[in-house]
C-alpha cells in the first residue's frame, strides 16, 4: 500500500509534514536531511526539486531553490542520491515541484524513477486539473503515486469537492492567500475557512501548510486538520544548522512538543 | 451565453480554445492560489469586451487619447532601396510612444469592471510600465510597477516618468533581475493580493484568457492596416505583415486579422542577440522547446533540465526567454516563418529608417525592419512592418553605434 495512504490510515491528527528544498544547503544534504526526518519523529518527508522561477514561493523557498541549482541539483541528481533510501527511511516521502523541470525529464520516466526509489506522491503546484486528468493520473496511477492539490480561503465548494475526488493522499490546505513564507499565526478568519472546510466531509485528510512554525502554530493548526506542513520556517532552521541532525531533531521535537 | 458565442471564431485554425489552448500551446498553469482572479477573467473577459458601452469607452480612448487611428505610411525611399512597396505601420506614434497602450486601456476598462481598484504590472523596457502607469493616472488607479534591478539601472528615463505618472516602481531583486522576474514578482504581488488587484500583463504571454485577451486588444493594429490598404491599393491583404516578436504582442496585433488569409505571409523577427549560437541570444524558436513558464506552454529557453536560460539582447523589449502560444503555434504550424536578427543588424537597419525616411524606430522595431533584406520582395509586392515603437527611449544605445 502507498505509504501516504497508510499512514493516515492509523494516525489522523498531529500529522507532520516537513519540506525542504533538494540540494540545500549543500548538494548532498538531501539523504541525511531525510534520515534526521526521520529519527526526529516526522510523519511526512517533502522534498522541493529546484526551479528557476519558482512563482508560489516566497523569499525564503525561492533563494534555496536558486542556492540548490548553483549546488548542481536537477532530478537526474536527485534520483541518484535517493537510490538505496527505502533502505534507510520509511516514512511517506512526497516530491513537490513545478511542472516544467518535470515535463523535460518526461512524465512517464519521472514517475518510473519515483517509483524505484520508494516515491510515495506528488505535489506539482502549476499543475492544472484538466491536464492533470486526462494525461497525467493514468500515468500517475500505474506506478502507485499520489497526486495531492492544494485549496485556498477563495477555492470554491465545487472546486474543493472535484478536488478532493481526484486527489490521493491528502489536500493540501494553503492557510492564505499568500507565498510560503509570508504569514505568520492564525486568525479568525482562518478558524472559520478550516471549520467549513472539515464540514464537507472530504474523504481525504487535510494538512494545513502556510504560516506554520512552531509548536504554538502546529498545535493549534493539528486542532483543525489532520496536521501541518512547514516549509520556510524548516529552511531557515537548516540555513542556520550548524550540524544537520541535531539542529533538525532539536527543531522537530521543539514543534511537537514545545 | 453559449460557449460558441463564447469562442467566435473558433472555427478558425489559429483562434483559441474553449481550454485556452491554440494547437498544443496555452493553457493555464497556474497554482491554485490563483485560480479564483483567474478564473474570473476567463469568464467575463469576452462578454465585457463585447459590451456596447465597453467598446464605447475603448474605441473613443483610442481615438482622442491614443491618436488612432495610427498612419499607414508608404515608406518611398525604403521601398526605392529594397525595389518594392513597404509601408510602415506608425504605432511609433502612439500616444507614450508604442502600441502598448492599445491593451492597458483595454485591460484598464475591464478591470474597472471587474470592480478592482488596483493595478499591478511587469515591465521590461519600461514601455509596458509606463503604458500602464499612464492609463492608471489616467483612471485614479493605484498602480505598482515591478521592474528587474537591473533594468532599472538600464532604463532610467522611463522609471522617471512612472513615478512622474505616480506608479511605485519596485524592484525585481530575484533571479537575474530582468523582466522574466519581473514577471515572477507581479504574479507573487497577485497571489498575495487576490481580491482588489487586478494584474495587467503586458504581451500576450500569461495563463488563459490573457494570451488571446491582449491579442484581442492589439488586434486593432491589423483592423486598420486591412482597411487603411484597401483605402491605398484597393486590396485588403498585404503580401507580407513583418512584426518584431519578444512576447509577441505587437505582432499578434498585426498578424491578428491576417492570420485566416494565408496569402499573406506572417514574418516574425525574434531578437538574436550576438547570434543564435553564441549562448548571448533571446531567438526562442530557435533556441527553445516546449515548456511552461508564467502560466502557459509554449516554446521556451531553457537548459535539459527544465531550467528557464537567462536570454540576452540589446533590445530589452525582446529579452524575454519565451514567446507567446499563438507565436508558438504559428511557429510549429508553419503559419509564421521566423527570423533571428542579431543585435548589430538591428542597429544597422535602426539607422537606415533613420536616415532614409526620417524616422527612428524602437531597437524592437528594427529588428522586424531587418528582415526588409532576406524578404527578396517583388516590385509589385506590398509589405507591411509594424513599427511597434519610437526609439527616443533607445538614444543611448544608437549613440554608442555614431
């Protein structure tokens, strides 16, 4: 069974999801990042493939993605340093990324590729549903891999219900209307766009992403969701690591448990 | 309203699709976050342009504020060099000294109507900014301008007359600095301002519908060449319409109405820098494949690993490392034939309109001019070069060839 989907199979709340970019801060940092994940207690390994124009991202994600492309990632690179990583870590491990570096290195040799690593889903945020449908799912479908969408506070309710009967895994609940990187805490009016959301009855889990930080803001995100992903915050955190493995378990295990 | 009435045209080989696709080319790849701004436009685009009191507004602004309709100017002494007939579209002569305004009052008009009350923009050159800044004063919009760093630097002249024309001109700081982040930062402003703002993009690159939308808003520049020839040579069709091509707005304005008439031959010139094989180029049909960047598929430069390549031309109007996907489709259709003109024979073509017909064209506009010598056009031919822009803003970099 796809990882993702069994882990939300057990565990359906407190779920934590951390991205990091590949190739940041130096080129070979992608395994052990995955393995301190790993030892930290994290449910889900989100691992960004760099792009030039990375347009959803804010300030933070952008300049790692372009420091990881100086370092020499691409996926070919990529692919070669997760080779051997279902020896060594278990957990659920997604790819998130925009479309184009995705389309070059072709979408059926991507996803055979993600699949011979132990690849569990995708997140591809420029991807757009039609497309996704009719020529990519088939394709997605054959090698087991989950694609996971992402809503808005604007998404409408039809929209959110189209999404959630195509996605895998789980929705990807984008807290604000912003890049990563740019909120912080949150609002009223977030607690009522999360309650409307969790009374639809969705039949996948949501995990809450933008703005999450620290066990204040992961706690209080996990009492809406099945969890959070942070992004901006755990890059800062490893642009300042001095030592990747303890400054990546101390940081988990201060957002878990205060 | 049905979706034909929707899509009119869409009987024709080059019109756009109900998905916003011409050929393989288009689309919208968009994150989700936005998708709502996105989404209103694609539905309310073409029932707000084709509103009476719309067109109303345009078609007076166009009149009395733009100058149109422009010239279409037989160029005698041009046409005696090149031993056939060459006439000049003068979009040079627009009002802020290019065709961009034709779209920003267009865009302008329908953002109102969308209820936005502010304006975001890109710009390259600064041509595009300052269009935009204009029909912003114009309207009492807010208007914020993101501009690379280092076409700031370049472009002086036209940041001042933003800020004259009370736009806020930020500075592109990410990635290389020039107008692909530009773009980049002005879809980032949108994302994060989605409800008030309305983003005016400045060529017809961007998701669906703002390819075909601001093809529709340039499509008065071939509307008058049709009628102004038929006026001049009692024949509507030209032999060829030659247009400059960096984003492709200019051209699709010019190829517009021609593009179902295929005994006119659609030449678009792209910007070949140093030469298309010395890694100093912005010719993207030549250099490019299939790709998707700011929202569309189309052709674009970009290293084997899917990495968009930082183009290079001495005209920042075409420094842009895609095209537009009607362009592509034009491309990979055989519709349009294109050509790369480097940097030296833009400059050289600039100085012989100047000193020839007395006009001195935009370096973009040079380059369609260019083309003028592989053309081989016969004595009884008709041509048309849309001279998209003055070069009063590229005096610096003619000065430098004296």
């Amino acid at each position: 069974m796809n990882r993702i989907t069994e882990l939300f199979q057990t565990k359906l709340h407190s779920v934590l999801n951390l991205y990091f970019t590949a190739g940041y801060p130096t080129l070979n940092d992608t395994m052990p990042i995955l393995e301190a994940l790993q030892e930290a207690g994290a449910d889900i390994a989100e691992i960004g493939m760099p792009y030039s124009d990375p347009v959803a991202d804010g300030e933070t994600i952008q300049q790692s993605n372009q420091i990881a492309l100086d370092n020499g990632m691409s996926l070919k690179v990529l692919f070669e340093q997760l080779k051997g990583m279902r020896e060594k870590v278990q957990i659920p491990v997604i790819l998130m990324g925009y479309i184009n570096p995705v389309l070059q290195f072709g979408i059926e040799n991507f996803c055979q590729k993600c699949q011979e690593v132990g690849v569990d889903g995708m997140i591809l945020p420029d991807l757009p549903m039609d497309e996704y449908e009719e020529e990519y799912k088939p394709v997605f479908d054959k090698y087991g891999l989950l694609n996971i969408f992402l809503i808005t506070p604007q998404t409408t309710e039809a929209r959110i219900r189209r999404i959630d009967e195509i996605s895998g895994g789980f929705i990807y609940m984008v807290s604000s209307a912003s890049v990563t990187g740019k909120t912080s805490g949150i609002s009223d009016e977030m607690e009522a766009y999360f309650n409307r959301v969790n009374a639809m009855n969705l039949k996948n889990p949501r995990l809450i992403g933008f703005g999450i930080k620290d066990h204040e803001t992961f706690t209080k995100a996990s009492e809406y969701a099945a969890g959070a992903i942070i992004g901006s915050q755990f890059i800062r955190v490893l642009q300042a690591a001095s030592d990747i493995k303890t400054d990546v378990v101390e940081y988990i295990k201060s957002v878990k448990v205060g | 309203m049905t979706s034909t009435e929707q899509h009119k045209g869409q009987e024709t080989a080059f019109a756009v699709n109900a998905k916003g696709y011409y050929g393989k080319f288009g689309g919208a790849y968009i994150p989700e976050m936005l998708h709502p701004n996105v989404e209103e436009l694609q539905q309310n685009y073409l029932q707000i342009i084709h509103q009476a009191d719309f067109q109303e507004e345009f078609q007076n602004l166009l009149k009395n504020y733009v100058g149109r309709p422009t010239p279409l100017y037989y160029a005698t002494r041009l046409s005696e060099k090149y031993k056939t007939n060459i006439y000049l579209k003068r979009e040079d002569l627009c009002h802020t000294g290019a065709h961009k305004v034709n779209n920003t009052i267009g865009q302008i008009l329908l953002a109102k109507r969308l209820g936005k009350h502010k304006i975001v923009a890109e710009t390259g050159a600064g041509q595009h900014g300052v269009a935009t800044a204009t029909v912003c004063a114009l309207m009492g919009l807010e208007c914020i301008v993101y501009m690379g760093e280092i076409d700031i630097q370049r472009q002086a002249p036209n940041v001042a007359r933003m800020k004259m024309l009370g736009a806020e001109v930020r500075p592109a700081t990410s990635g290389s600095k020039t107008l692909k982040d530009a773009t980049n930062e002005a879809l980032r402003h949108w994302i994060n301002n989605p409800v008030d703002t309305h983003y005016i993009i400045g060529s017809v690159v961007g998701p669906h519908p703002y390819p075909d939308m601001v093809a529709r808003f340039q499509s008065i520049i071939s509307e008058e060449i049709r009628s102004q020839l038929l006026e001049k040579t009692g024949k509507e069709n030209p032999d060829y319409v030659i247009a400059c091509v960096g984003g492709g707005s200019n051209a699709a304005g010019a190829f517009y109405h021609f593009l179902d008439e295929l005994d006119v031959k659609l030449i678009a010139a792209e910007a070949g820098g140093h030469g298309i094989h010395s890694g100093m180029s912005a010719a993207t049909t030549f250099l490019g494949k299939p790709g998707v960047l700011h929202g569309s598929k189309s052709i674009l430069m970009q290293t084997e690993d899917g990495q968009v390549v930082e183009p290079q031309s001495i005209s920042a109007g075409l420094d842009y490392p895609g095209i537009g996907p009607l362009h592509a489709h034009l491309w990979d259709s055989g519709r349009a034939k294109f050509y790369a003109i480097t940097d030296e024979e833009s400059i050289e073509a600039g100085f012989e309109l100047t000193k020839l017909e007395g006009i001195i064209p935009a370096i973009e506009s040079a380059h369609a001019l260019s083309v003028l010598k592989y053309l081989n056009a016969e004595a009884n031919e008709t041509v048309v070069v849309n001279l998209s822009g003055r070069g009063d803003k590229d005096l610096a970099t003619y000065m430098k060839y004296l």
